[in-house]
C-alpha cells in the first residue's frame, strides 16, 4: 500500500514543479527529473520487477496514469512558455512600419503603382472622378447590363471566374470575380444622374496565363455621359491622354472598327511606335501598337443604368494598366509582375519620393520604354 501513496505523492510533486516552471529551460529540467533516465518516475517504474505477481498489475496501471498526466502537463506547459516566449520576443522585435523611410533608395514603389499614380493625374487634370466598386459581381453588373444577356455570344469572350451563390442553384445567379471594370459604370450611372465623367480603375479578373495575360491584372475604364458628346470628344480626349502618359509632344494615332456589344460603334486605338530587335520606341514611325478600346455607348447600356438614351449620349474606353507599364518602362513579360522579385522590383520599381503629377513630371523615361 505505501508504494501506491508513493506514486500519489510523487505525482503532486511533479505536477507542482511542472507548474512552477517559467521558462522552456525550466519546464526542460523538470521534464529530465521526473521523466528522464534517472528520474524520479523511471526510478519508480524499476520497482515493478520486485513486487509480487498479484500487485503488478495494479500497481503498473497506476504507475501508467500518473505518467499520462505528467506528460499532458507537460505538454499544454511547454505550448503556453512557447507562447509567452514567442510574444516577448516579437515585442522586442517590433518595428515601426509607419516611420519614414531611412533611404530613399532602399524601397521600391512598383510600376502598376506609378502607372496608376499617372493615369489618375492626367485625367484627374481633365476633371475626372474616380469611381469604385466590388471585386466580386452580380452577373446583371458585369454582363447583363452592359448589353450581354444570358444567350449572347460575346459572353463566350470572357474567361470568367464564378461564384456559387448560396441562396440559389440557378447558375444565372451565381456571382463572378469582375472581368472588367464596367461594372462600376452602370453603379455610377445607376446612382447618379448626368453630366458624368468618371474612371474606373482596379483589379479584374480572368482566366489566363502567358506573357501578356495574368489571371488577375488591373484596368481602367472611362466613362462620359452628358448631352451632345460624340466620337469626336473621345477621340480628343484620348489622344491628350496618349500624349500627356508618353510625354510626347506629337504622337501618331488611329482608330480602326472594332465590336465590343457595350459600345456602338466601337473602335481600337492605336499608336505609332518603332519596332526593333532589340527596342521599342513609342511616338513616330513605321510601326502601329495597340493600346486600348473605346466606343459610344450603346443606348441598351444606359437604358440600364437608368438614363433616357433619347436624352444623353457618351462615350466608354478600357485599357489595361499592366500593358501601359509594360509599354512605357519596358517590361517584356506580364507575368513578372507578380512574382515578387526584390531584384525585379529594384530594376523596374521608382523611390518613395517619386510622385507623378502633371506640374512636377510623370516619369523620367522621356517617352522611350528601357
């Protein structure tokens, strides 16, 4: 019977030192001397080969549930140090993220960043708005409202991203990850009335993947509803753009027709450039680069958006940002874009202090892609 009240008293020592442990050193120790080859329980274990045949058994059973609960001590012991110890030393570690940078030269701001940056101060200087809307559409917003019923063809363009929706089995209301950003302009035009002129630039998203398609890239839409615009304002205002974004003084351009089902009649711009082996030169020469579509939007699309097509007429345009930094600084492959190279980000990337506005300069490029 005494070596039963033993193990008790043992047990209570062990789980008591287990307890007063502060440290992963400590509760190491405490692991050593209970457990350990000449510990305490491994010291009482070897008295199971001197008892009789009746009280082995017993005794070995309780022998075994005390170390079961030293050894579940132990355990939630070492996960608890484990955290208090992994806490203090990120609190130690903790560096302020807010603080200016040091160097402007260490970090690196990337190119779909300055693009963005430029695009918005040009045509923020035209007196556009920027206007926003969910990564994650409703089939009405991103097709069905811009002229491409369940049953159109132009559907079958898109390589969509789509989501189950959890109220429904009906596929017509399953949600998609936006393919464009023309969403936002049936929103705008749905919440607000005439004259508007707004951008949309942001994440969209289609399945795709080579050196000039990403599954996720980022576009910019335009959109100018107002009485009495035709073509010709879109094309002015895209050619000021196109020469503001190169820094260009002259920039050859044309329009050839194109079909996109939201725009009526629609059109692709494209812009002189010269074309070498080894380089890209936008601006004058033999060669014609496609950077955008654009149109008049078609009256179905204002009828959605709640505007009397009878009354106002505008004009849509979409390019995409990625290409533009691709065109402008360079950049041979899309898909480097994201794969967060350091050394990528280096070459391509601009300082902190680098900001684009059209008094202090976009870029120090001068028009040539490096």
């Amino acid at each position: 019977m005494g070596k039963f009240e033993n193990i008790d008293t043992m047990l209570h020592q062990a789980l008591q030192a287990i307890e007063q442990a502060n440290d992963s050193a400590a509760i190491e120790n405490a692991r050593i001397t209970i457990l350990g080859k000449s510990g305490s329980f491994t010291q009482l274990g070897k008295i199971l080969g001197t008892l009789p045949i009746e009280q082995k058994k017993d005794f070995g059973a309780e022998l075994n549930i005390a170390k079961k609960q030293i050894e579940d001590k132990l355990g939630a012991k070492k996960e608890i140090l484990a955290e208090q110890e992994l806490n203090t030393k990120l609190a130690k570690e903790t560096l302020d993220v807010t603080l200016p940078i040091r160097d402007e030269h260490q970090g690196r701001i990337h190119p779909v960043s300055k693009i963005y940056e430029e695009v918005v101060a040009i045509f923020g200087q035209m007196g556009f708005d920027i206007a926003e809307g969910p990564d994650i559409e409703d089939q009405f917003h991103n097709f069905n409202a811009l002229n491409m019923p369940a049953n159109h063809p132009a559907r079958q363009m898109q390589d969509t991203f789509y989501i189950k929706n959890p109220d429904s089995d009906n596929f017509d209301d399953s949600y998609v990850i936006r393919t464009h950003t023309s969403g936002i302009q049936i929103r705008t035009m749905e919440k607000q009335q005439p004259p508007i002129r707004i951008i949309a630039p942001g994440r969209t998203y289609r399945s795709d993947w080579d050196a000039t398609h990403t599954p996720m890239f980022h576009q910019v839409e335009g959109l100018v509803i107002d009485k009495n615009i035709t073509m010709a304002h879109l094309k002015g205002c895209l050619y000021d753009f196109m020469k503001a974004f190169f820094e260009l003084d002259d920039l050859p351009v044309r329009y050839r027709p194109s079909y996109f089902p939201f725009t009526e009649p629609s059109a692709e711009m494209d812009i002189g450039c010269l074309k070498t082996k080894t380089e890209l030169k936008i601006g004058a020469g033999t060669d014609w680069l496609e950077v955008l579509g654009c149109g008049m939007v078609h009256p179905n699309v204002l009828r959605a958006g709640g505007i009397n097509p009878d009354e106002y007429q505008g004009f849509a345009f979409g390019l995409g940002i990625d290409r533009l930094a691709m065109l402008k600084y360079g950049i041979p492959d899309l898909r480097t874009f994201f794969e967060s190279d350091t050394r990528w980000l280096k070459h391509y990337g601009f300082t902190p202090l680098d900001f684009s506005s059209m008094t202090g300069g976009l870029s120090n490029t001068g028009g040539q892609a490096r």
